[in-house]
C-alpha cells in the first residue's frame, strides 16, 4: 500500500510537469495543425540554458524561468516564422511537410547540441537536489514539489491568459476556426507564428522546472517529443484540461510501469496506453468526461 | 421498379439526431431531388448510402439489396457513383488520370479504362484540359470532374451532391445539361441534393424534403414548392438564391 | 483507339547504364575498405528509403516506424542463429516476410488512423518494439545485442549482394507503379475518401503498398545483420537513425518519385562522410564531429526551397542554374 501510494504520489508530481509540456503541444496542434516533433527539443534547449545560467552566473533553475520563458518563446517564434510558416504555401507531395519541417529542426537542435556540450550527461546540484519532506511514511521529493507548485502558478496563468485577454480570445478562435477568425479581423499568421512561440515558452518552463530531478543530454529532447505527444493525444486533441489530465495519467502510468513492471518498460507503458488511445478512443480522455 | 429504398433511416451524432427516421424510394430511371436548409441532413443522407458514416437505424437497400453495412468500395462497385459536395479531386494526377482511377472499378485494363474514361471525358466536357492537373482546374471543371469521375465507375444510381453550386449562370446551364443526358443517355438514375432551385425544380421528377433530419413533404416539384410546410422551413423563411449560390 | 503494349518493366537506358556504372563503382575504390563499405551503406540506404517511399510517398501513408520493419528483419535473421544456430543468411528469404507479417498486423492498429495520427501510430510502434526487444533478454539477449562471424573479409560480395538488393527494389516499385495497383496507391494519396466512393478498396491496397514496403525494410534489415555482423535493439530499432533518416532520404532525394530515394541515400551518406573527414582532412578537425548538424541544415533547406526533393524539383534547380548561367555569360 505504502508503495502504490508513493508510487501515485510520486506519479502525479512528475504529471505535473508534464502537463505543462502537453498543454505547450497542445496548444501548437489546435492553432498550427501540426505535431511538433521538435517539442522535446526546445524544452532540451532551455535545459540547457537553464545550466548554462546556473553553472555560470549561479542562477537558480527556478528563477531563471524569468529567462528562460522569454528567450525560448522568441527563439521558437523564429523558428515558426521563418521555417514554418513559410511552407503553408508551398506545394508539396506530402501534406506533412510542416511535420518533417519539425523533425529537421529537432535533428538541428540535438546536433547542435551536442557540438557544443558534448553528449555527456549533465546534471546540477542546489541545496535542495536531495532533500525529501515526509509525510505520513511518504516522502515528497522536494525540487519535485517545487516544481509542482510552479507548474499549477503556470497553468493557472494560462488559463487568465487564453480566457480574459483579447490575445486568449484569438488565440482561442484560430484554433476554434481559421477562416471565420480570419473574416473577423484576426491575423491568423500572427497568431499562428505566436501560438509556437507560446506553446513552446511553456515547453521552456517544464525544461527549467526538470532540471534538477532529470539527467540532461542531448538526446533528453526526442524523449521528450515523444512524451509530449502522448500526453496530448492522451488527454485529447487542442483540449487544455485533457492535456492537463494525459500528464497527469502519464507521469502515474510511468511510476506504476517502472515500480510494477520493470523499468525498463517505464516508457513503453506511456507508448501502448498512446496506441489504444489513439486508435480506440480517438477523443482521448477529453471525450470521456464529455459524454 | 424502385432501385434505392430508405427505410427508417436514422443517424445521431452524440446527442444530436442528423438524420431522423427517413423513408423514401427512388424509381429505376427518375431523377429524384432531395431538398432541404442546410445542415438539414442531405449531405448526411448521402455519407450513410455509401457508408462513410455508419447507419444508426434503419436500412438501406439497392436493386433489393442490404447495403447498410456494405463498404463504400463495395457499394461503388455495386453500381452507386457519388459526387462531394466539397469537391475531392485527385489533385496532383491528371484529370484523365482521375477518372481512369474511377474506370478501374470495372475495367482491368490500362487500354479498357482509357476508353471508359474517354468516352466520360467528352460526355462531361472535359477532353481539353485531360492532360491538366485536376487542381489546377477552376471551380466550373472540378464540379464537372466529380461527376466524370463517378460515371466512369459505370454507376446504376448517381449521387449528385450541389454539383451546380458555385457555377456562374453559362457553366449552370452546362450542368443541368449533362444531367439531363445522364438519365436520358446514359439510363443512369440520378439522385440529386442541391440548392438552386432553377436546378432541382427543372431537373426533378420528384423531390423529397427533409428538414432537421425528418422528412417534411415528398412530390412532384409543383406539390413540394406548394407545401406549406417546405415554404415554412425552406423557401419561404430563409431561402435565399444569393446566400446558395456562394455557399 | 491506340494500341497500347503493356509492358510490365520498362528500364530505360539511362537507368542500365546507372546500374552498369554501380556495378563498376567499388573496384575504382580497390584500396579503400572504408569507401567500400560506404558504399555498401548507401545500397541499404537505397533499399529502405524505397521501401518508405512506396508507402509514403507514393500511398501517402506517411511512417515514422519503418526501423520496426528493418529490426524485425535484422532480428529474423539474428534469432534462429542465436538460438539453433541456423545461419543468418537465411534471413535474406525470412527477413523480408517477418516484416510483412509484422505489417499486416501494426497495419490493423495504424490504418485506421489517418495522415498526423498515422505518422504518430507509427512511430510508437516502432519505439514499442524497440523497447520490447530491449527488455525480453531471454528471447533477444537484450541490449547485449547479438554476434555473429561475418562471413567474408572482402567487401565485394557484400556489396553486389546489396546492389542486386537495392536494384530489385527500385524495379519492384517501379513495376507495381506501371499496374492498376500503383494507380490505386497514388489515388489514395491524394484522396483516401474520393478512392473508396470509385470503387477502390483502400484498406486492402494499403496493406499491398504496406507489404512490399515492409518486404524491402525487412530485407534490409536482414542484410544489415549478416553485413554488421553485430545488432542490438538500439542500433536496428532506433528512432533517429533508422526511422527518421530513412524519411529524410526519401525527402531529401524527392518522395513520389522512382530514383528520389537513390538520389536522397548518395546525397546522404556523401554529405555525412564528407564532414565526417573533415572535408578530407582540409578542415580543422572539430569540422567532423558536425556531420549529423550539416545533415539536418540541408534537411531543412530542402523543405523549404525544394518541397519536392532533388528530383521532384529538378526544373527548379536546372532553371536556376541555367538563369544563373545566363547571368555570368551576359556580365
């Protein structure tokens, strides 16, 4: 008993974060239309930056998402206007090509990476790295919590975000429909080119937020791709609170794969729930909860 | 002889009821119109015949055969050719291509196929632009395109779904031209959904109305125009030949 | 009405003589092992990146996972020799119809999904197996991988074993491209819906595309084994290195198209080889630990200004490179 509860608390804690990343893909897929397979690799982007900041100027992983947010949404608002944007025009066989677009950016990324911090493991320590608080037999991982924390703060922030401002309102009517947003005054391109960038600032946070319960390698970011997508599918195409729900599913069915089946299998068990979701429930939990 | 009966067709999407309890049969040889708002159900008529949706009640029968739970390839082969309303061209193939790619459905020859898709080609008005990509052609030409496609299968029973939306007045004249033909040359059945009703009112030898998915009045042109339940929930309150011909 | 002769092969002369100058090609290289055995890559190369264009490209069934069908035929050769001892080089017949049979039964699960979803689909089965293969030792001695003797020192027989390999697989697509059924495929492609309302089973001529596709996958996956000598799951079952390379190939050299994915291998692997010598040793050496970054920047050029490959945009480049001519004639 004690160890299923440490199991789905320590679940539900990483979900956490992985909520994050989701609704930044989430967010993405319902306005761009598009899997971004380079989702992992912006978020290994901020890793990076995040000790960059920390090894160098001693910056706090958890303030410098003061940094890291801004930096990564314009570095992704590049990428999305000058590499993806571009293709909406262009004619080509595969109707995917924003898709490979995405892979050619991650493939960049991981490279560039690796050029210049080599693929050696990369990880850093605070005072509170090992710290645990223990409740009741349970012990709570501090960084784990704090992030936690910072995680619901931002989630919060974009709910505000998406419902009370006239940015949120476009946002939301883009997605909702391109063409009817377009006739009432909405630049979709803007907001679409905008969208990647907000999508993926979110992506940037979860990047800092991990750093100090996570190895950081340049590989970190396809892991990462691949688990951003299953927790929005899980959780339902352009659904926040699904998205919020698939990390949250994710980061339990991870902990219980890795304690209950083998580690080895902690990723597989996040891949075979992905695959029946997708191909049998193709509402994702979204649609659950909407019967 | 009827060669399509409805029986109690039925479709709901979550809650929402598309289709509500339809019944109708269409006779070998007639062109029979199916009119109706829009978001009425037509369209959604149309998807259960070929099956792209899957029938919630009720039945579907051609040549007295159950078709409800047929696929669309088998129903296409079975002799049902459809048009889409939002046209589906092959884009990148040519337009010959296109219809050759229909021509298959009974022909297992290159040469034989060609032949079919020939003869269908100048029968629509389209043996001058064959060579031309189907996606570069304009709206007027894809329309035609739908239907050429559809006869190159060989169908005994057409679905023309709008197929004279969008056209400007000379390409509107061509369609309800080839229609004509399609029944009286060709001897295909011809089920027709559309909006303009210079179209439907001419082409018709009976028409069926359908409004919120349930049937409201079926007859000759005249007695349809005349119901006033058709003028109520069509004609009258929100018909609009403008709005219809940008749709 | 014309005649037509139904040829079911056609090979041009060009194309004899490419497979001429192939068969030539590793004896201008006698002193190099290491161009040979490049060489020898870029036959593989060929042979997967075939296999995903016909699916891809030429059905639009865009796959994420091919390294599924390549580990399983890797994996189909290395087993039996693992475990009975039965020599790998039997793969060669086994390998390619795993892969099928693998395929048919993901294609149950993965064409009921469509265009995004079917390339997510199949990227997580391809990472599912990779997983599975890693996990259950007792069956695939798990990530210790497993061994074998190659067979000979020399590459020449290797490598006319992968040029015939790779040739088939070029006159396979391009012979089921000349039927009823590649007219099938590309309908598909453009309009899965529109195929099915004209009569085409959709499901049925994507599991035709599917087979032959998963058949050359396999096949080299299975070749790969008996060349390496060595597999392990990360190796054949990678996500970047086969999957996605195998995509950037036939992207690359320009999907849809006949020799696209020959085109998008050479390109490939001499772009990679070219930065990992460092430009032959002209660069500084830091130069050559850059090749997978150079890789991905041409991927991403290519996207943007050649949306239909090398090949498939070949008038672009040529008019350009004619313009640009005309520029310096006329200075």
């Amino acid at each position: 008993m004690e160890v299923f509860l440490q199991s789905l608390i320590s679940g539900l804690l990483i979900g956490g974060l992985y909520a994050i990343i989701g609704i930044g893909m989430t967010l993405i897929m319902g306005v761009l239309k598009i899997i971004n397979l380079a989702h992992g690799q912006i978020l290994m982007v901020a890793m990076y930056v995040t000790w960059v900041l920390w090894k160098f100027f001693g910056i706090d992983p958890y303030l410098s998402i003061f940094i890291t947010i801004p930096f990564i949404f314009v570095f992704a608002e590049g990428l999305s206007k000058y590499l993806l944007h571009p293709l909406i025009e262009k004619e080509s066989i595969l109707p995917e090509n924003q898709v490979l677009m995405t892979v050619g950016i991650g493939m960049v990324l991981v490279e560039l990476a690796r050029s210049i911090f080599t693929s050696n493991y990369k990880s850093i320590h605070t005072s509170y790295t090992d710290k645990a608080w223990h409740v009741a037999g349970i012990s709570l991982h501090v960084p784990l919590v704090i992030a936690f924390v910072i995680a619901i703060f931002l989630t919060i922030g974009l709910y505000f975000l998406l419902r009370k401002t006239d940015l949120g309102r476009s946002i939301r009517a883009t997605a909702q429909d391109k063409v009817a947003a377009t006739l009432m005054g909405i630049s979709s391109a803007k907001i679409t080119i905008l969208t990647y960038g907000l999508g993926s600032a979110l992506d940037a946070a979860a990047g800092s937020l991990l750093l100090p319960v996570y190895y950081l390698y340049p590989d970190v970011g396809p892991l990462f791709t691949v688990k951003a997508f299953v927790i929005t599918i899980l959780g339902g195409l352009g659904s926040t609170v699904g998205a919020i729900a698939g990390g949250l599913v994710l980061g339990v069915a991870e902990t219980f794969g890795a304690t209950y089946i083998s580690s080895g299998y902690r990723d597989a068990v996040g891949l075979v729930i992905f695959l029946i979701v997708l191909v049998f429930f193709p509402g994702g939990l979204k649609r659950l909860t909407k019967v | 002889m009827s060669i399509l009966t409805l029986e109690n067709l039925t479709k709901t999407f979550g809650g929402l009821m598309a289709v509500d309890h339809v019944s109708f049969s269409v006779k070998e040889g007639e062109i029979f119109g199916l009119i109706g708002p829009n978001g009425s159900g037509k369209t959604t008529i149309f998807n259960l015949i070929n099956h792209y949706y899957t029938v919630t009640e009720g039945k579907i029968f051609f040549q007295g055969i159950d078709i409800t739970h047929k696929h669309t390839h088998e129903i296409a082969q079975l002799g049902i050719g459809r048009t889409f309303q939002k046209v589906k061209p092959l884009k990148r193939l040519t337009v010959e291509d296109n219809v050759m790619a229909g021509a298959f459905a009974r022909e297992t020859t290159f040469a034989g196929a060609r032949a079919v898709a020939q003869d269908v080609l100048k029968f629509c008005h389209l043996d001058d632009v064959k060579n031309m990509k189907a996606g570069s052609l304009p709206i007027g030409g894809r329309k035609r395109l739908e239907i050429a496609k559809a006869l190159a299968t060989r169908p005994k029973l057409i679905l023309l779904d709008e197929t004279a939306a969008g056209l400007n007045p000379g390409e509107l004249d061509e369609a309800i031209d080839i229609i004509k033909k399609i029944r009286d040359e060709l001897g295909i059945t011809v089920l027709i959904v559309e909006h303009i009703m210079k179209v439907i009112m001419t082409l018709s030898d009976r028409i069926h109305a359908i409004a919120h998915g349930a049937t409201i009045a079926e007859g000759t042109p005249a007695e349809v125009a005349k119901n006033p339940l058709v003028i109520e929930s069509y004609l009258g309150s929100d018909y609009n030949v403008e709005n219809y011909l940008n749709a | 009405m014309e005649k037509e002769k139904t040829k079911i092969l056609e090979i041009s002369k060009t194309e004899y003589i490419i497979f001429l100058g192939a068969a030539v090609l590793p004896f201008l290289f006698f002193n190099s092992f290491y161009i040979q055995g490049l060489l020898i890559f870029i036959m593989m190369w060929v042979m997967l990146g075939n296999s995903w264009n016909l699916l891809a490209g030429y059905t639009g069934q865009v796959s994420f996972g091919h390294a599924a069908y390549f580990g399983i035929g890797a994996y189909a050769a290395a087993l039996p020799y693992f475990h009975y001892k039965i020599s790998p080089w039997w793969g060669l017949l086994y390998g390619g119809l795993a892969a099928v049979i693998l395929g048919y039964l993901l294609g149950i699960l993965v064409f009921k999904l469509r265009g995004p979803y079917f390339a997510l689909g199949t990227l997580a089965t391809g990472e599912i197996l990779r997983l599975v293969f890693g996990e259950e030792e007792w069956l695939t001695n798990g990530h210790n991988g497993i061994l074998y003797t190659t067979t000979w020192v020399s590459k020449y027989p290797y490598y006319f074993i992968a040029l015939a390999l790779a040739i088939l697989s070029i006159l396979s697509v391009k012979m089921v491209m000349k039927s009823k059924a590649g007219f099938y495929f590309l309908s598909i492609r453009e309009d899965e819906d529109a195929a099915a309302a004209l009569g085409i089973n959709t499901k049925k001529y994507k599991n035709i595309s599917m087979a032959i596709s998963t058949f050359w996958a396999g096949t080299a996956g299975a070749f790969y084994m008996i060349y390496m000598g060595f597999i392990d799951p990360e190796v054949v079952f990678a996500l970047h290195n086969i999957s996605i390379i195998t995509i950037l190939i036939g992207i690359i050299g320009g999907v849809g198209t006949i020799w696209g994915p020959a085109i998008g291998a050479l390109v490939m692997v001499f772009v990679q080889e070219l930065f990992r010598s460092a430009i032959f040793g002209l660069a500084p050496h830091w130069v050559s630990g850059l090749h997978a970054l150079i890789f991905g920047l041409l991927v991403i050029t290519v996207i943007l200004y050649l949306p239909g490959g090398i090949l498939g945009d070949w008038d672009l480049i040529a008019n350009k490179f004619k313009f640009s001519k005309r520029m310096r004639s006329s200075s």
